[in-house]
C-alpha cells in the first residue's frame, strides 16, 4: 500500500525512516508539517496513522520478524517502543544507557533472539543524540550497549548510515511525539522570534498560574497541571504564580496549604509568587458591587433547587428585573449575613436563553459564616470559583490559563466575565484531564474515604496523591517522565497504572539494593549434612552491577531457610542453585501429613548453575534474622471507569490491603525509611518503617512493576483483575 510519511522539517523521525528501509516498506517523504506535529503517515485509502508508535508498529507489522516471534516477544517489542524516548531526557540518558547495557550483558539483541523494531528504535534514538553518543561508543564505560549499537550499525551498515547522514544534526532527531514539552520550541532569545502551542505568546512575558483549591492534597491529575505550567513557565521564560483558590471556608484548611506546598516542592517545581485569591477579596466584593450598579449582576432569592430547575430551563428569575436600589440593600444583607441577606447570592445577568448553560446568569457571591482558614469570621461572603478566577488572572498579570478540558463550556463564561468586568483578556489554554483506570479523582470522594476510615490518611499507599504514590514505592521521576509524556495533548485518555510503574521499575532497577527474605508461616528448613559445621560471614554487592548500592553481610550455615513453595517444587535427587552460594542436591525430603517439614541434602559447589532448573533463595537459621510485614495494595473501587451516573459507593473494592509476615537478611536492620528495595524473586518495595525492635517488624510496601496487562495478555489471568481474594485481605482494612 503506497504511503506518505509528514513530519516537521526540524524533527524528521528517523526511527521511522531507519525502520521503514529495513523492513522494505516504500514511503515518499513530506517534512512540511508545523514545528512540533508528530509526524503522519497517510495512506492512498484516505486512512493515516499519527504518532511515532503507531507507525513503527504498522511497519512492524510489515515486516513480522521486526515484531517478535510470538505474543510475548511482541509485548516485550511494545515495552522497549515506550521506553525508547528515555535516551531523549537529558537527566536520564546515562540512566537508560547503564539500564540497556546491564540488560545486553547475555542477550544479541533487545527481543527474542533476532532484530526487531525495538532494536531500531533504540539505535536510532541514540544515533539521534548525536556527540554526547558518540563519546560514550569511543569510551569503554557501557561495553554491553557498545556491543549491540557497534553490531547493528555494521549489519545495516548501508542502510542506517543512510538515513543518519541524510538527518542527524536536524533539531529534535527522535523525540517522541506525544508531548511538545520534550522539545524545546524556541532556542532563540529573539523575542520576535515565533512561538507555537500557546496562542499570543511572547518571549519572556508569559505569565501562568497553577490555581489549586486547598481542599485536599495534591493528587495526579493537578500533578499533571502543575507541571504543564512549570513547563511553559520556564520554555518562554516566563513567570509561574501558584494561587490557593480559597474561596469555600468550608472545605479548606491550613493543613492543605501546607501538604499542596510540600507536593509542588516534591515536584521540583519553582515558582515566582504564592498568592491567595482571599488576598483579593476586598477588591472582588468592590467589583461584584460595581457590577450590581451597572445593571450587570443582581441578587436572587430563588431556592437553590428551583434556580438549579431555571437554569436549565432558561427560565428567568422574578429577581433579575430588580431595580439597582433593591439589589445594593439585598448584598448588604449578604454582606453582614443576615437571615434575610443567607437566603440570597448575586449572579451574573448574562443571557438565560444561550445554549451554553454556563451563560445562564451563573451565581457570583453566596453567603457562607464559616471560619476562613486564613481569615477567621471576618467575611460573610465569598465569590465564586467562576467569578475570582477571571479577575485575579486579569489582576495578576496571567497571559495564559490552562485548564483541563473538562471546562470546555465554560470558557465563554469566563471571557463574557471578564468582558463585563472591562478587564485585558487572558488566553485559556486547554490540555485534557488524566484520567487513570480504577481511580477516583474527585477530592470529595477521597475525603469520604478519610473521613471514613477507610484508609490511613490522604498519604495513604492506596490514593492517588502524589504523597500516597511516593509512600508506595513511585520516584518523583517517573512521575514527571510519565505525565510530560501525555504532554499538553487535548485528547481524552484512560490511563493505565502499568504504564507509570513500568516507567518506575525502569528506574529503580538499575540502582536499588538486593534483599532476601522468605514467608514466616510458609518456610522449610534445608539441613545441608557437608556444610559449614561453624557458621562464616561474606561481604557480598547489595547490587552486582551497581556500586552504589554498597555491601551486605552474608551468613553461610549448614541450616537454611528455604520458601515452602521452592521446597514443593524440588524432587529427590534433584540439583539446585542456592543463590550467591552454589549448588545442592537433594537427598530426602521428609514430610508430615502430606506437608514438607524438612530438606535434607549436601552441597555440591563444583556444579554448574546452568545446568539447574531452580535457583532458590535462602536465609541463614540464625537468630539475627528481621521481621518483615510485606503490605500488599489494590485499588479502591472495583471497575475500570465510572460512568457520570454511577455511584462510587457502589464499586467499592471489598479488599485493598493484604499484609504478609516474612523474615528477611539480618542487612534489613540498616534500611530507611523511603528506601526502596528488591527482594529477591518476591519483587520491589519501599521501607515504609524501619527496624526498631526484633518485636516490631520493619514494614515494606509492594512496589507494582508494571507486569499486571502483560499477565492478562499472556493468559496468565482468569479474570480482567486479580483483586486480592477476601481470605488473603486484612479485615481492620477496606
């Protein structure tokens, strides 16, 4: 099928040119496309295809050899397409690069046993980068990495070379297309020099703000917020304001302040100013008095039902037509919140009969006599979100206001307002929200669960904080790397928690120390009759490829602790490798009532480790020995996505925390609280308590490693989740 490959002339794909001149797939090439597109492939049936992923996977698909030999194979092909951008992050190419060469230690080739399109996204985005590459290919520090890029380079030496030539030194050679926040859209100091994505900007005179309301901690989804103005912010070297939007005294606190601060710092996050919107709330009640005598806004004492009723009706208030002397005596009611003036609000006199709802004279004031947070009891009414939010962007000096697209329709509200306040327009810029399967973002509904008990805290592992994500196990840089990944798109997307995790493990694995520990109430003990009738101590790597993990302390003893499920799993007569040890055989296996209770067997250390089918962790039967509390977590409501007219109440996840007793190496004592771990063949965890007491276990939270959709592709799953089962759920938890 005859194709057309459209990119920008200074970000050429050459992933894509490279894969296409492997895989034999003609494509005629069109660089006219804007600065900072993603490039398009269009097809002669009308069809295309947009993104960088998509069309390396079409040409995969092309070519089946490039796309892995089975199903497996292409889901390892699909994760190594996601990671491949990693090499474009200048804070993280040295980490992808001792990531991959680790990973090449035994293996030709990324996938399976053969080239696929992994491999020559990979290369192509190292090619891409240009100097910095090829200074670390001359040096001998990643071999592994060198290896590989040296042997493609020379199998498709024409090829590739072809394609280098003809575009590395062109700007932005491999990035990924997903967000325009990976590439620097203007290297110029020219102020007059063209800018994209924000409309009207100028060099050095853009002003954002991120507005959150402290009424609940930071979670993703203001994350993604945040740092989309931290973005722009800093590519037109601009200002960023962070602005409290405290303007309901009955949900907010000082406790939110404080813990939205300490997120936004957590974020790495600079900012220029913190302002409050109570900071202007002399000014906003002299605006909604000026607005009252301009015939412009009124006051209602319609019951809030029957004006919610109006509203949606079109129908007009008996109070609109108020004479301007009638509404000034009603909002000095409202004002000193009298009995009479805490049935009333003032709303805007827009157009009750316009489509868009929002226009149909939205309410600007109510009364509220609950304490400011900041402020105490000294006002009795407090505007709106819809109302302060245009005046104090206008006041600020903000040129551009983002805001997540669920606020499409109320866009010409906010420009109809700041009209009618004869106030400088600003520029709303809108990105799509982030959404995550399995996740409630609504602070309302997070606060039932505080509020409720049914979790610890707003830190608690389960919720979607960015203090709650962090305490499970997740780097700040994942988090950044996963949400910059969405960019400042305006397409709808239902996040998957695999992909963030996937990003997560990628991160720590190369760094964190190794562990060993085995279940508490489901262990057998390994009598090896040869071993080391006096126990003796190793200084043994917490991680073989990595220094900085620093050194453990192995005890090695003819009495072993083996996990039961390792036990059940070994013959009589059978070779296994104790791990950082050697081998052993299995001479008897004695059971009670068809339950092991005791190995028996010698070791064997002159065997070879490749010849075994199992490779077992062990503990030493000392009595240095730690306990352990492994916490595992799921999610807290049951269905992927909530429809608008579904109850949360009604998804709740019966079980969302299960809590295992295990032992673990003597070197656990030593561990900090937020340090992140691996145990060996049990997976990732972060010490949430550290050791105190031998009577009080160091307790450790699962880490989720991004395998959970690669299980359920496999077929390794019955059902669409594996929740945990009520029997294996702690009952003091939801």
């Amino acid at each position: 099928m005859e194709a057309k490959l459209s990119f920008s002339q200074d970000s050429p794909p050459i992933s894509i040119i490279s894969a296409a001149k492997v895989a034999g797939v003609s494509l005629s090439i069109d660089p006219s496309l804007a600065a900072g597109s993603a490039p398009v492939l269009c097809f002669s049936s009308g069809e295309s295809l947009r993104g960088i992923n998509p069309i390396l996977e079409y040409i995969a698909q092309s070519s089946p050899s490039l796309h892995g030999r089975d199903a497996i194979e292409s889901g390892h092909v699909v994760e190594w397409l996601e990671y491949a951008p990693t090499f474009l992050l200048g804070s993280e190419f040295e980490v992808a690069c001792s990531f991959v060469d680790g990973y090449l230690m035994s293996r030709t080739f990324l996938v399976g046993h053969g080239l696929t399109i992994a491999d020559i996204t990979v290369w192509s985005n190292l090619a891409g980068i240009g100097q910095r590459w090829e200074s670390l290919r001359k040096s001998k520090k990643y071999q592994n990495l060198v290896r590989w890029f040296n042997g493609i380079d020379s199998d498709y030496k024409d090829t590739l070379n072809e394609v280098i030539a003809a575009y590395v030194g062109k700007r932005g050679i491999g990035k990924s297309p997903a967000p325009n926040l990976k590439e620097k859209v203007n290297d110029s100091k020219d102020p007059s020099a063209p800018e994209v994505d924000l409309p009207g900007a100028k060099f050095g005179e853009v002003c954002v703000r991120f507005a959150p309301e402290p009424s609940g901690y930071l979670h993703i989804g203001h994350a993604k917020a945040a740092l989309l103005n931290k973005y722009f912010a800093e590519r037109y070297q601009g200002r960023l304001i962070v602005r409290f939007d405290d303007t309901n005294p009955s949900k907010e606190s000082n406790e939110f302040v404080e813990n939205l601060l300490k997120d936004i710092e957590t974020l790495g996050i600079k900012y220029d100013a913190v302002t409050y919107t109570s900071d202007y709330f002399p000014k906003l009640m002299e605006m909604a008095e000026k607005l009252i005598k301009q015939g412009k806004a009124y006051v209602d004492d319609t019951p809030k039902e029957q004006m919610r009723s109006e509203r949606m009706d079109g129908v007009e208030s008996k109070c609109r037509n108020n004479t301007v002397e009638e509404n000034l005596s009603l909002w000095k009611e409202m004002i000193n919140g009298s009995e009479r003036g805490m049935q009333c609000c003032v709303r805007g006199k827009l157009d009750m009969q316009d489509p868009n709802k929002s226009l149909r004279d939205p309410v600007y004031y109510r009364c509220n006599t609950d304490p400011h947070h900041r402020i105490g009891s000294k006002y009795k009414v407090y505007p709106t979100y819809d109302f302060a939010c245009p005046f104090v962007d206008a006041l600020e000096g903000v040129t551009h206001a983002l805001r997540s697209s669920e606020y499409h329709d109320r866009n010409a509200q906010y420009y109809r307002i700041l009209q009618d306040m004869g106030m400088r327009r600003v520029e709303i810029y809108e990105f799509s929200r982030l959404n995550m399967v399995y996740t409630l973002l609504s602070k309302r509904k997070l606060l039932w669960f505080v509020q409720n008990k049914k979790v610890e805290d707003w830190t608690d592992p389960r919720f979607p904080t960015v203090q709650g994500i962090v305490r499970r196990g997740l780097k700040v840089e994942a988090l950044i790397q996963f949400i910059l990944q969405q960019g400042a798109s305006k397409n709808l997307n239902l996040m998957e928690w695999d992909k963030l995790w996937t990003i997560n493990k990628k991160i720590i694995d190369p760094v964190c120390a190794r562990h060993t520990a085995v279940l508490k109430d489901q262990r057998v003990i390994f009598r090896l009759t040869n071993g080391p009738e006096k126990s003796f101590v190793r200084i043994l790597p917490r991680h073989k490829k990595f220094d900085g993990a620093g050194k453990k302390a192995t005890t090695f003893t003819n009495r072993i602790w083996l996990d039961y499920a390792d036990a059940s799993a070994i013959s009589k007569g059978e070779e296994v490798t104790l791990m950082d040890w050697g081998n052993a055989i299995i001479k008897e296996i004695k059971m009670e009532n068809g339950v092991i209770t005791e190995l028996i067997g010698e070791l064997h250390l002159e065997g070879s480790v490749k010849t075994t089918k199992l490779k077992v962790t062990w503990l030493p039967d000392i009595d240095d020995l730690v306990p352990l509390s492994l916490v595992e977590f799921d999610y807290l409501i049951s269905k992927k996505k909530l429809e608008e007219d579904e109850n949360f109440l009604d998804n709740l996840n019966p079980c969302t925390r299960k809590e295992t007793l295990a032992l673990g190496d003597a070197n656990m004592r030593n561990l900090l609280r937020g340090e992140v771990i691996q145990l060996e063949r049990k997976g990732y965890y972060r010490c949430d308590a550290p050791f105190v007491r031998s009577s009080k276990p160091v307790v450790l939270f699962a880490i989720p490693d991004g395998r959970q959709q690669a299980k359920l592709q496999n077929g390794s799953m019955a059902a669409e989740r594996r929740p945990i089962s009520p029997e294996r759920c702690n009952k003091r938890k939801v």
